[in-house]
C-alpha cells in the first residue's frame, strides 16, 4: 500500500497543480521546504507552493525507495526540474510526512538542494 500512496503523491505534486495537493492535506498541515520557514494551513502551503512553482517551468520524480514506519512515509527520489531557461536539473530528495487515520497529511518536509536548479 505504501508504494500506490508514495506514487499517488508525487504524481500530485508533478501535476504542478497545488489545489490538487492541498486535497491530500489535513487543513491544519504544514509543510517545510528545506531550511525555508514553515507553511501552516492548506491555504498557506498553495500560496508557497504556488510560489515555488513559478520559479521553474517544471518538476518529474523517480522514486528510488520509500519507506512507512508507524504514520510516517519516506521517499528517496531523484528529481529533475525544468528550469525557466528550458534546461533540466537534476537533485535527490527525501520527503517524509505524516498521515492521520484519514490518509491526509499533517505534516510534510522536503530535504532537497535546489542550488542546480537555480545556478546561472
């Protein structure tokens, strides 16, 4: 079940579409981005993901591995984002949340260098 839950979001997430996120989040979610400060609230993490996502023309991830231990998931990925000057970049995160009863999440962290992303 973890591997169709893992694909499941990130398939969301590539969709660059963060009202579809937003659907597999509990209202009170948070969601940190590497060293940036914390969003609370879906509405907060559309904003900022709404954000980030005009910074690039695009994302895809490779899940490499994943793992669940309790009501946590972590997933290794290897992703590759379109830069705004069309040319691919490539990075390795890990994502761990935390998913309530329900199946939505309450707590999302990305752990990732952009630094290719945005190198001139």
């Amino acid at each position: 079940m973890t591997d169709d839950v893992v694909r499941r979001v990130f398939q969301v997430i590539d969709s660059f579409d963060p009202e579809e996120f937003a659907r597999l989040l509990a209202e009170d979610a948070t969601l940190v981005f590497g060293n940036a400060e914390p969003l609370a609230g879906r509405e907060a993490i559309v904003a900022g993901l709404r954000a980030f996502y005009s910074t690039i023309g695009g994302l895809r991830h490779r899940i490499v591995r994943n793992w669940q231990v309790d009501a946590d998931v972590i997933a290794e990925t290897e992703v590759t984002y379109r830069r705004l000057d069309g040319k691919d970049a490539g990075a390795v995160a890990v994502s761990i949340w935390r998913t309530r009863d329900d199946g939505l999440i309450t707590d999302y962290r990305i752990f990732v260098d952009l630094a290719p992303v945005y190198a001139a």
